[in-house]
C-alpha cells in the first residue's frame, strides 16, 4: 500500500513516511493508491468483533507491512483502553429509526480522541524506531488541540505546537489545552479566525527549509492517519445497527471535512451506506457548493458551534481529487485558481458525481438551541450543538423518515455548557475527571497572525 499526492507532483511513500509527512511537499494530501474493497461476507465476519479487534482489521488494510501487526495491535488496545465506555463508541436510539453515536467517550471528550490517540501513539512507534524526533504543528477550532495535546503530551521524541483562534472557542475547549503544562506542549492563541491558522500551518509545511529543520509532521485531519482511524466507527455503528443485510444513513456534524470523508471511505470499501449527510452551521461552503457547484469562501461568522466555524474545508480537496479522476495537475490548477479568486466551480459532471455520494443540509444557531431542546424533552438526552446540528441536518436532508439514521455526536454537552443552558435550562457538568478543570494553571502564548511570528515562536520553544 502506496500514499500518493491529490497535486501529483511528490513521489509516492508507504504508509509510516505518509503518517510522518502529514501534507505532501507539493501541498497536496495524501491518499491511498487504492481503497481496499471487502465482500459482504467478509463484512458481516466482523460483526462480532470488539472495537479495537474491528480498528485492527480495518486499519491493517491500510499499513501494509511497514508495521508489524503486534506493533499496531498493541498501538490500538493502548489508544482505546483510555475511554470510558465499554463499547467504546455506544449507540443511542432516539426514536424507532434514528440513533446517536456517541464519539466522547475519550479523554478530552471528543471524536477527536478516536484518531489522536491513536495517532500519538502511532508517532511514539515510529519515531522510536527510527531514533528520530518531531516538530508536530496543528491548527484547531477547538477539539483537534485538546485532542492532540492527550495524545501527544509528555513524549519524548515530539514538540507539539497548537494554533487555536483567540477568543473562538468554548472556555473548556480551551482550558483542555492550555491546562496541559508538560514541557513539550505549545499553545498558540491566534489573533484570527480558525482558516487563519490552518493556512499558516500550510505555509510552515510549504517551507521546504524549514520544514526540513525541524522536521515538521502534521496532526491535524490532513494527516492520513486521522481520517483512517476514524473510518473504523462507521463500520462500527453499521455493524449493530444490521450491516451489511441493512443499509444505514449518517449525518455528519462537518467543518473541515475529515470525518464524513472517513464515512465515504467506509462506503468505497463495500460498508452499505445509504445517504452520508454533511450537516453545517451557518458556515455552510459545503452545502452551498452541492446546491450550486461553486465552492466559494465567505466570511467566517462565528455561532454556538465553533468547531465548524470553517470556510475552507482542507479535506474536500481528497474527495475533489476522486471527482475528477484522481488527476493531480487539475487538482493543482484548480487549487492554485481557488487560492487567488477564493471560489471554484464544479464541472457538470464532478457536481453530478458530488450529488451521488453526499447530501447536505444547514442550521442556523435558533435551530440548533430548538434541537437541543426538543431533543431532551422527548428523549431525556442533552446534545452538544454540533451534534444538534447533525440531528437537524440530518432529518432535513433524510429522504425517508422510516430509514434508519446514525447522527455522529460529536462532543460532550459539556463542552460547549452555555450554548445548552441557553437551549434547555440546564448546565451539563463535566465528567468527574475534569471536574477541576477550571481551577488548573494555564500556559499559552497569544500571538499574531503573522507566519513570521509563528516560526519565531516555534524556534524559540523546541
């Protein structure tokens, strides 16, 4: 198994050297030369499996031998033995055809624990086998960093620098990561908008020399490894909800589009997915390119669901990649005509394609308070907002209200406890190993959005 470039122009890598790049030196992503396909059969042979034992088997697919499959056994148990539900990623039903999968069962309270624990411990191996030492940097709208910094604090043969946006992100998103104060974690609080950081991270990756130096790796979901670890609860949730006898439809609470991508994955691999929903906020450049065709930034508004608050979704470059025919100098033109005119439109038959595969719907910050609350006085169950928007998105877009629906919640109510209290009246309180969260010690630098003074930062803290 190869990793190539959506751009075409960096040469292919196994999968330990496409982990360790994070973004291609073209500045493309990286992708697989091919996506596994499993028989029905083999499909429903997993059914039985625990998660971990289902993480190994999906996840093996895509390694090929560069790690051993005790190594990735090991690394596996080890990431998920940290959560704190039994089933690791539980089902809820909601009603007779609509069910939550709960993705917060983890250490900061997030899906983003699924692949950053993972991804932590993935690196450790690496590096330690190749006596080797890392710069890894991410930008974060506020789950990514928390998620990172668990899965990368304390290890000796990394540095991790987080960008967060100033003021941008719930007061416990925060706390999650300027609370850690091992001597390897470094986080930057942007004067910016989350696009802003995420485009100085492609600049550090696009300078080559300084990329080198300090070898640079990437944790956020341009990072192979993130979308593949996360691939796993789709075939997860499908498997007990009657896959692959039963097709299933998910909604997913999107921003920068890794974890629906990761669903669109588990559906070129034979999983019978009906309808994958992209499920947006009021920063909606995804549903408005599938009702459109053009992929166009506006200004990013910042609403109860700051996760989301994106206009430019990193990973829809992977998938625009396959829309058109996996040809890497059209993707590179297309990019490059984007950067400068901020819009792309689709062919007719790239948007066709686009059509087939995702549904998208929006809601607005009045509707996403509504969900919560209609949701906990007919269920009992109080939902984060991001998670109420992939509730309310989901049913919208939904083509039948007998099919069944898996809604991806995404965070713990408690992360986001003013946008619910507004909703419901009620105060979620964090899980008892974060009761003390906001009496910790904080450390962060505050900083400008400028990339000179990231790189100044960075060299001055490694």
């Amino acid at each position: 198994m190869k990793y190539i470039s959506t751009r075409g122009a960096s040469p292919e890598l196994p999968f330990e050297d496409c982990v360790l790049a994070g973004l291609a030196p073209d500045g493309g992503l990286y992708v697989p030369q091919y996506v596994p396909e499993l028989t029905m059969p083999e499909i429903s042979a997993m059914q039985s499996l625990s998660y971990p034992e289902l993480a190994y088997n999906i996840i093996s697919r895509f390694t090929g031998e560069t790690i051993a499959p005790d190594a990735l056994k090991k690394i596996i148990d080890e990431s998920y033995k940290t959560f704190r539900h039994a089933a690791v990623a539980p089902l809820k039903q909601l009603d007779s055809q609509t069910y939550l999968l709960e993705l917060f069962h983890g250490e900061t309270l997030a899906f983003k624990d699924f692949a950053l624990q993972f991804l932590g411990r993935l690196l450790d191996h690496i590096l330690e086998k190749r006596k080797k030492k890392v710069v890894i940097i991410g930008a974060t709208s506020g789950d990514t960093g928390s998620a990172a910094i668990a899965g990368c604090r304390g290890r000796r043969n990394m540095d991790i620098f987080i960008m967060y946006p100033h003021g941008r992100v719930s007061d416990v998103q925060r706390l999650q990561m300027t609370s850690v104060l091992d001597e390897n974690v470094h986080n930057i609080a942007l004067d910016g908008t989350f696009d802003d950081c995420q485009d100085i991270v492609k600049s550090l990756f696009a300078d080559e020399s300084f990329r080198s130096k300090h070898n640079l790796t990437a944790v956020n979901s341009i990072n192979w490894a993130r979308i593949v670890a996360q691939v796993v609860y789709y075939f997860y949730a499908a498997l007990q909800l009657g896959a692959p006898a039963k097709t299933i439809n998910f909604s997913v609470p999107t921003g920068n589009f890794g974890d629906i991508y990761a669903g669109y994955i588990a559906k070129k691999m034979g999983l019978p997915i009906g309808q994958l929903i992209i499920a947006t906020n009021r920063n909606d450049i995804l549903a408005r390119t599938l009702k459109t065709g053009i992929y166009e930034i506006a200004g990013v508004e910042p609403s109860l669901s700051p996760s989301m608050d994106i206009q430019v979704s990193s990973n829809f470059e992977r998938l625009l990649f396959d829309l058109h025919d996996r040809d890497g100098a059209a993707i590179t033109h297309m990019m490059a005509g984007f950067r400068k005119d901020k819009k792309l439109e689709l062919s007719g038959r790239a948007l066709a394609r686009l059509r087939a595969e995702f549904a998208a719907a929006r809601a607005d910050d009045a509707e996403t308070k509504s969900t919560i609350k209609k949701c906990y006085e007919e269920t009992g169950e109080l939902l984060d907002p991001h998670t109420a928007v992939g509730l309310c998105a989901g049913n919208k877009a939904r083509k039948h209200n007998k099919s069944t629906l898996v809604v991806l919640a995404t965070a713990h109510p408690a992360k986001f406890p003013v946008a619910v209290e507004e909703a419901c009246n009620i105060h979620p309180a964090l899980p008892a190993h974060l009761e003390d969260l906001f009496k910790r010690k904080e450390k962060f630098a505050r900083l400008n959005n400028e990339t000179a003074a990231i790189k100044k930062f960075i060299e001055e803290n490694i």
